[in-house]
C-alpha cells in the first residue's frame, strides 16, 4: 500500500508560530508543539534536533516570507508608493488571521534566547535588515519631496516600525479595538506634514 505523504514539518512549523506568537519560545513546551501539530516526539526529531532548532527554522522561513513580500514590490513604482504597498501588505496580512510573523517577531524578539545565541543573532539580523528597507524607501521619498525631511530618515523608519510592533504587542496583552489601516494612515500623515 502507497504511503500518502503529509506535511508533518510544515505542521510542527505552523503549530510552533502559533505558539511562539502569543507565548514566546521560552513559554511554549515541546509538549505544547506536539499536541498542537498533532505529532510524536519521535516525528518530531525526525525533523528539528530541539526546540532551539526549530525556532531557528521557523526564523527563516519567516524572514524569506517578509523578502517576498519585498521581491513583490513593483520596482517601477515610486519609492513613497513602494512604502504604502508593504505597509498595506503587512496590514492586509495582519488582518487576514494566517499571518503572523510580526507578531512572532516582536514576541520572539521580546526574549533573551540564551540556550540559542544563533537565534539572537538571527534576530537582530532581520531588525537591521527591515530597519534599513523601511530607511532606503523614506530616504529616497524625501528626496522625491513626498515625506518631511525635519525628521531624519532612519527616526521615521523606527517611528513606523515601533508602531506596528508596538501595537501588536499591545494587541498580544489584551485584544485592542484599533485599525492597523488608520494608525498608520495617521502616522503617515504626520511624516507627510
């Protein structure tokens, strides 16, 4: 009888963001992965060697999904629009209740990883990355005379991502009753001005 393949890795890998989003790597057990993917122990060190390593996984694959949101970017567009259309994608996605990799990062990012240096590392690779992605688009806009230029690029590049990680962390506390839409519309106006 053919075996019918399954997708146990992505499992474990959606399961482990789930939790990771809301707990924290250092507050989600292995147990709390396995009952969630449905899995066994062994199943799951087939696939990760720890909990370690499958938090290093799941930070890759995270961060190739924040590139292709980037790499969907019409380059033929103006830098200020390229801005509005990776804002509104992370909104849209935020929305959509699949997407939570700015969630998972600002929890994961939240937490010393100890028993994982490489993660920490992995972290603060990605934050300087999209720091610098959201600095080059605001640079380039106020050279175009779409933004302001009384606050330097990099500030407002912080401004726009402490925004959203903040009210994402607030959302994770208690559920807020805000527009991700509106709050950034709101800011960006303010760097407009």
């Amino acid at each position: 009888m053919p075996r019918i393949p399954t997708d146990t890795k992505g499992r474990i890998l959606k399961a482990a963001g789930s939790l990771y989003s809301h707990h924290g790597c250092e507050g989600t057990t292995l147990d709390d992965i396995l009952t969630a993917s449905g899995i066994t122990k062994g199943a799951f060190y087939h696939y990760f060697k720890s909990k370690d390593d499958l938090c290093l996984v799941l930070l890759d694959k995270v961060i190739d999904e924040y590139q292709q949101i980037v790499d969907s970017i019409d380059p033929d567009a103006t830098p200020f629009e390229q801005l509005g259309f990776f804002l509104n994608e992370l909104i849209r996605l935020n929305g959509s209740g699949e997407w939570i990799n700015c969630r998972l990062m600002t929890r994961l990012s939240s937490e010393t990883h100890t028993s994982s240096p490489g993660t920490d590392q992995k972290i603060a690779k990605f934050w300087r990355w999209y720091e610098d992605f959201y600095t080059e688009l605001i640079e380039k806009s106020i050279k175009q005379g779409k933004l302001n230029s009384r606050i330097n690029a990099r500030m407002q590049a912080k401004m726009l991502i402490s925004t959203i990680a903040g009210a994402l962390t607030l959302d994770n506390i208690v559920e807020m009753d805000y527009d991700m839409a509106k709050m950034i519309d709101a800011l960006m106006k303010l760097l407009r001005d």
